[in-house]
C-alpha cells in the first residue's frame, strides 16, 4: 500500500475530529486506519502514518468536554485554508506552504498543543509533496 492511499483515508477522520464531531465514536475508524498504516510498503512513510494515528488517539483523549484553546483554533482555521482543494494545482501548492508556514510561527503553550499543530502541518506537508509531484 502507498501512502497516499492511507492519507486519503487518515483525512476523513481527521475532518471529523476538526469539524468538532469529537463525539463520534472512531474506534473502529482507527482501528482500520492502524490497519492500513501498517501496510504501507515504505517504512518511513509506514512510522509517519503511525504516528499520525497516534496523534488522532491523543485529540480523542481529551474528550469532548474540553474546549480547544484559541492556539487550536487558529491552527484548525490555517488548516482548513490551506487545505482547500479548489483552484489550480500551483494555487492550492502555494497555498498549503503559506499554511504550513503560518502553523510554524504559532506559539503553543502546551505540549499537547504542539502534538496538534505539528500534526496539522505535516498533514499539509504531505499534502504540498503530493501536489508537487502533479505539477
């Protein structure tokens, strides 16, 4: 399996989570995403989908009851910016590096935080690698 194929599927959970319909019961979305993240052929890109499944269970730890702090929030606003699928490839290129860029001048406070942002940039570095290669 590519990475790619994971991503796609990594995405819909993810948008379920940034959409605030923490609620939603995803064990078994998880399940399957840890399924399909071991096995992808390359072990680099095998690790890193694991750690984004990680980074999923950690959101899902804190529950619903707590409110994203306002560092979240704007993160979970340059993200869905930046990841908007309209335009043309070299606009939605350059628009996911203008996200990946405001994400890194965030400033977390917490550790959990950092996990978050870090998770949300590397979803669009990821994505900036794919849109790359379609130029």
């Amino acid at each position: 399996m590519e990475y790619a194929e994971f991503e796609v599927e990594y995405k819909q959970v993810a948008d379920i989570i940034l959409n605030g319909r923490n609620g939603a019961d995803l064990t078994a979305d998880i399940a399957r995403l840890r399924a399909l993240a071991n096995q992808i052929d390359d072990e680099d890109d095998r690790d890193d989908a694991l750690l984004e499944v990680s980074g999923i269970e950690v959101a899902i730890a804190h529950g619903p009851g707590e409110p994203p702090s306002e560092v979240i929030l704007e993160a979970r606003r340059i993200y869905a910016e930046a990841d908007r699928d309209d335009g043309t490839t070299a606009e939605r290129l350059a628009r996911a590096e203008q996200g990946v860029q405001a994400l890194e001048r965030l400033e977390a406070a917490t550790p959990e935080e950092e996990q978050a942002i870090g998770s949300l940039e590397h979803t669009l570095v990821m994505l900036i690698g794919a849109l790359r290669l379609m130029q």
